[in-house]
C-alpha cells in the first residue's frame, strides 16, 4: 500500500466504535493532509539528487555576419563541464537534503501519531468521567434522601443545613456533568481534526474504549533509546551531514568549470567548422575563503545545535520520567490503600445497616467517596498516560520500509 498511489489517497480503514487505537492511527496517518505534505517535501528532496549530480543542459548557440547580406549563418552547440569531484559533491549535498526531508517527514508522522494518541485519551478520560459524575450524582440524591427521611422523622442527626448541603453538592455536580459534556464535544472535534477529517465531513465512529496504563521499559534501555533514535536527534544529525557536504561543495569552488562547443557555417563552401571553448576563472581568493568559512561555520553551528539538543533531551527525559512516577505512586497509594480501605468502610456500614446497629446514612456518604477517589485516580491515570505519550515520541522512530506506520517506500534508487 502506497502513502499516494498515482498521486491520489489509499483506501482508509474501515473505523467502527470497536476500532484499536492502531487502527484509527493507520486512518489518519493515511489522510492526515500535514503527513502528505511532508512526504511530497521528502519525495522532492529525493528526486532533486539526480539533477544535482547530472551535467548541466546543453545550449544551442547561433553566430550570424550581416553586411548588406547575410554574409555567415553558424549554429552550433556548447556543453558545460563540471569535474567529477564537483558533481559528487553536489550530488552528497542533495543526498543529505534529502535525509533531511525524510527526518522532518518521520518526525511529522510521530507527531501525528503522538496527537491521535493524546486525543484518544483525552475521549477515554472525558467518557469515564462522565459516567463517574453521573454515579456521584446518584450517591449525592440517595444521600439527600435519607437525609430527608431522618429530618421527617426525628431520626438521627439530620438538619436541615444538612440538607441544603446536599442539594448544593448535587448541583454543583450537575454543571460539572455540563461542563464535561462540552468537553467531550470538544474532545471530539479535536479527534476528528486529528485524523484529517474537516467541520464538514461525516463524524467518524466514537471510540469506546477504558483508559490503561501503558507499561514502559526500564530507564536505562529508555535512555539508550532516546539517544539512538530520537527524532529531535535525528532530524539534527541529518542537519549535520548536510552541512558537512555543504563545506565538500564549498571545498570545490575554486576549481574552474569549462565549456566546448562547435558551430558551422552553412554559407561557407568549403563548409567550416568553428570550435568553441571557454574556462571559469576562480581567481578571487577572498570570495573562495569566505565561501568556505561560511560553509564550515554552518557546519559548526549545525554540531553545536546537535550537542544542545541532546543535553534537552536529557532533561526532558528526567521529567517526563518523574511525572510518570509520580503518577504512578498516587495510582497505587489509591488503589492498594485508600479504595480498599473505602470498600471496607462500605461493607462495615452495610452490615451494621442490615442488623439494625445503625442507619443508612452512611451507605450513600461512603459510595461517594469512593466515587470521589476513583475520579481522582482517573485524572491521575490521564496525566500519567499524556506524559508517557510524550516520553514515547522521545524514544520513537519510523523505518522507510515498516508499511504500518509509512505504507510507503523512499524512492532510494537515485
């Protein structure tokens, strides 16, 4: 499968409301118009080598001596020369370009991928909180029940503070739900940007899908990774051998290009031949030096920007790194300790219901803090799941030839 065979877009996954995660990264990769207009820029710079590393055209030239008649008429022909060292030269430059599209085309594929990946989190976190608001609510309305039951009756210690409270609380969480609902809606424009699809075309299938956490390799083997084959790195590392071959070019600029030709006169008899030739006189030596030293200094700066990017990588590393920590510690304090000891709590107090030892008062009260609890992991699992998306596209790289993620093979034979 081609990335744009014959110029036009492939035939895109079949999506449904069952779809994988890869699944709806294939549909987008595939139709995002900011992955194709990186792989054309990328095909360009490939198919520039040739011309770069060819001779120059031909000219046709023409000569005429007119007096009262026309006294010559000579058309003829001139080819430019270049050394073989020149157009090799060129030739690597236009190579090393090309890397360089290729590298700006990867990194825009893992980009892409990375906000696909985002907004598919983004409509997991939204559905499921969503349904743990809504079951809050529920909690929030038993609890006022009882609660207005027991000031009815006398009953235990509800007031009518008390009351109000609840009613207060349950409000508050129906225009949470409203907000979470306009969230949703946004998170799903979003979804749908990301997968190239416009304001006017057909909504794609919602994903219905349970936020997991994604487990990750050892640090060290994520350090190495990074190091290996960052795309940030990448793309500089391209940027470095382009620059090198740039000083190889310049290197070449006081070595003089020559010209021959030949023209006829067609009036003449006998018929003469007359040949042409001319030779490039690189004689400025100041131009050739700064030509150079221009060339070197981008060299230069292209290392020093490399080296810069890499100590950035290593500090983005570390704290990508501690907010997955982080997170993580809060997910298992949650869930080896504080929903445990909820769930307890909450048997405790339905037991003590069914035999009459107490009311029910507490039931609600205890489910809603479990509810609580469990939002609050949710969140915590949102932003774990945001930060390892951004520590994968640190450590990610795509292949020419892995049709899953570039369905499409360089043009490499020039």
């Amino acid at each position: 499968m081609l990335l744009r065979p014959a110029g036009r877009k492939p035939d895109l996954p079949v999506l449904t409301t069952d779809s994988s995660l890869a699944d709806y990264l294939r549909y987008a990769l595939l139709n995002h118009p900011q992955v194709g207009a990186a792989f054309y820029d990328w095909r360009a710079a490939v198919e520039a080598i040739m011309p770069a590393r060819s001779l120059p055209d031909p000219q046709l030239t023409f000569q005429a001596d007119i007096a009262d008649t026309l006294m010559t008429f000579m058309p003829g022909i001139m080819f430019d020369f270049m050394t073989q060292g020149k157009r090799a030269a060129m030739g690597r430059e236009a190579a090393a370009a090309s890397e360089v599209a290729y590298r700006n085309y990867a990194t825009t594929v893992l980009r892409t991928a990375a906000t696909v990946r985002k907004a598919w989190i983004e409509i997991a976190y939204v559905d499921e909180a969503l349904r743990l608001r809504e079951a809050s609510l529920g909690a929030i309305d038993q609890s006022a029940a009882v609660n207005a039951s027991d000031y009815a009756t006398g009953r235990g210690m509800a007031t009518l503070g008390t009351q109000v409270l609840f009613l207060n609380s349950a409000a508050q969480v129906r225009a949470t739900i409203a907000a979470l609902e306009d969230r949703r809606a946004a998170a799903r424009t979003r979804f749908k940007s990301v997968l190239g699809l416009s304001p006017d075309d057909a909504d794609p299938p919602w994903p219905r899908i349970a936020l997991t956490a994604t487990p990750l390799p050892p640090e060290p083997e994520l350090w190495r990774a990074a190091k290996a084959v960052n795309p940030e790195l990448a793309s500089m590392r391209a940027m470095v051998e382009m620059a090198i071959a740039g000083v190889q070019v310049a290197n070449t600029t006081g070595t003089p290009d020559f010209a021959l030709g030949a023209m006829i006169d067609l009036k003449a008899d006998p018929l003469m031949v007359r040949p042409t030739a001319s030779l490039t006189l690189p004689i400025w030596r100041d131009k050739i030096t700064a030509t150079v030293a221009a060339a070197e200094a981008r060299r230069d700066a292209a290392v020093a920007r490399l080296n810069a990017e890499q100590l950035n990588l290593a500090a983005e590393l570390a704290q990508m790194l501690y907010m997955v920590r982080e997170s993580e510690r809060m997910i298992s304090y949650l869930e080896g300790t504080a929903l445990p000891n909820l769930e307890r709590s909450l048997a405790s107090a339905e037991a003590a219901y069914q035999s009459g030892m107490d009311g029910p008062g507490m039931i609600p009260q205890t489910r809603l803090m479990a509810l609580g609890m469990r939002l609050e992991r949710l969140e915590t699992l949102r932003q774990r799941e945001t930060a390892v998306t951004d520590l994968l596209l640190m450590i990610a790289d795509v292949a020419p030839a892995d049709p899953a993620l570039l369905a499409a093979a360089a043009p490499s034979s020039r």
